[in-house]
C-alpha cells in the first residue's frame, strides 16, 4: 500500500473513534447537567462587617519544604477534572499517528539522501558493538579506504552514563575517487550506557575490529574494511607481525 493510502486508512479510523468517543462525552455532560440540576441551590450568608478595625502583627511561620514529587502528583490529580479522560486519549492517539507519520518522512528522506553508510564492529568472536559512523550521500563504489594497521588504536574514554572511543581515526583515510576529494570521519563515537561495559570487555583483550560499507537504500552489506584483526596464539608467541598500508578494494587485476 501506498503512504496515502496508509494516511486514508489512518484517518478513517482517527474519525471512527472520534466519533465513539463524542457520544461518550455526550452522554457524560448530559448526567453531569441533570446532576446539577438536581441538586439544591442554597445562597451563602453574607459575612459580618467588623465594627471595630483591629491591627495585627504579622507572625511569621516557618515555609515548610517542599516536596517536587507530591507537587508533580497533586499537579497530576487536577488534569483529569480539567480535561475529559476522552480528549487525553484522543490527543495521545493523534501524537502516536504524528510520531509514527515523522518516522516514515525521515526513513523517506534518509533513504533519498543517504547512499552509503559505515559502522564499525569491534568483537572478539563472541561478543561484538557496533557503532555508526557516518552517512555519505554517494554509492558504495565511489569511496576508498587507505588503510595502515600499524596506527591502528582505539582508546575507550569513559564518562558517567556514557563513554566515547576517542582517536580510532588514525592510520584510516577515506578518499571519494571521483571527486578526488578526502573524506573526514568523526574522530569521536559515542557509545551507550548499555554497551559501555562489553565494549571495555572486549577491548582488555584479543579483539578485531572492522568497518563495515553498507548500501543505505537497502542496508546490504557491499564492503568490510579490516582495521584490525584477531591475534591468533601463534601470532602472540611468534610476536608482532609488522604491519603494512593495504588499499580497500585492492585496484590490481587478478591475473
């Protein structure tokens, strides 16, 4: 279906319940009305006007402290006697269907604008994050990763309720070929509170880390640029292996 057909279907259902919920109301205001009628109206006695002016000291008395979450409660208690519980769910019904019309307008435009994506994954063959990197509006094909491993660092900076992995850019350049243009990613990447401690698991031990080249239309994945690779027990007595610049996808023919 269409995205006006969706919007048909959406206000067809928004008029259906509208109109459930002003027969709701009316019945409502009609048994507040007999309610109100029924009831006896008596006039207030007029207060007595003093004959003599007396002048009082002002006592002063201590303001007690004041509690935000029974002022947030009391606040709370008054909005149903000043808006019918119809109207609140009919407005939060209309802010759904705007949240959920938002979202598709921005998949939408992401996926008109948005032709290439990079994440990168940092994993140790059980456990892996994955980050986002940047959105760039070319193919896939049009980009070039320059890569020298020996540069390679990934430094995790923790915060309170996040952390950032500070400095991975080093040893990483991405060129747009047909532009000839350089490409600079954010040197800094936020990471999560949910992941922050499996990431610093990870990284205080052996670990790979790659980028991975999507297509933003359909979120394929068309590359996966090695940063650095697992050490194998081998590798680790035989010590570093020297580490050299390789160019992603290589531009040799095979012969």
């Amino acid at each position: 279906m269409s995205p006006f057909s969706w919007l048909t279907v959406i206000g067809w259902l928004v008029s259906i319940l509208a109109l459930v919920m002003v027969v709701f109301l009316q019945l409502k205001v009609r048994s507040l009305t007999m309610l109100l009628l029924a009831r006896p109206i008596k006039a207030l006695p007029l207060a007595e006007i003093p004959t003599v002016l007396q002048i009082t000291q002002p006592i002063t008395v201590a303001s007690p402290t004041v509690n935000p979450m029974q002022q947030w409660v009391r606040y709370v208690e008054h909005l149903p006697s000043l808006v019918p519980v119809e109207l609140i769910i009919i407005f939060c019904f209309l802010f759904l269907i705007l949240f959920f019309l938002a979202k598709m307008a921005y998949r939408h435009y992401r996926q008109a604008t948005v032709r290439t994506v990079l994440q990168l994954e940092i994993g140790n063959g059980e456990n892996f994050v994955t980050l986002p990197v940047i959105s760039l509006p070319h193919p896939p094909n049009s980009y070039r990763f320059l890569i020298n491993q020996s540069q390679i660092n990934l430094n995790l900076t923790e915060m309170r309720f996040s952390a950032y992995l500070c400095s991975w850019t080093s040893g990483i350049t991405l060129m747009n070929l047909p532009l000839e243009m350089l490409i600079l990613l954010p040197t800094k990447l936020t990471v999560g509170i949910r992941q922050m401690k499996l990431l610093k698991a990870i990284l205080s031990y052996h670990h790979y880390a790659v980028i991975h080249v999507l297509e933003g239309r359909t979120g394929d994945v068309t590359e996966m640029v090695v940063l650095k690779t697992y050490r194998s027990n081998q590798e680790i007595i035989e010590g570093d292996m020297p580490r050299t610049g390789h160019l992603y996808p290589s531009l040799e023919t095979p012969t």
